[in-house]
C-alpha cells in the first residue's frame, strides 16, 4: 500500500490530543505549540503515525 504522505515529509502528533500535526522535518528548534491543547510539546515527545 502505497503512503498518504509525499516523499521527505516526516508527521507525528500531539502525544496528548492526537489530533495537531506537525512536519518534523520542517521543525526548527525543539518545541512546537499545539492549538489543540494550548501547550508547548517537545520534538521528541511527537508521535509517529
């Protein structure tokens, strides 16, 4: 089955709502904000799909 998501794209979640995602590879730094939850989370805290 091939993946729903282009070459080079690395997504994971909000390990809190599962709900926000963000293109790791895009990151720069080591936090990002989720607007679900209201909350800074770390990089590697993100959940893989």
């Amino acid at each position: 089955m091939a993946e729903d998501t282009p070459a080079g794209r690395d997504i994971r979640f909000c390990p809190y709502c599962f709900q926000q995602q963000f293109d790791v590879s895009r990151i720069q730094g080591d936090r990002v904000y989720c607007e679900i939850c209201g909350i800074d989370v770390e990089v590697a805290e993100l959940v893989k799909q």
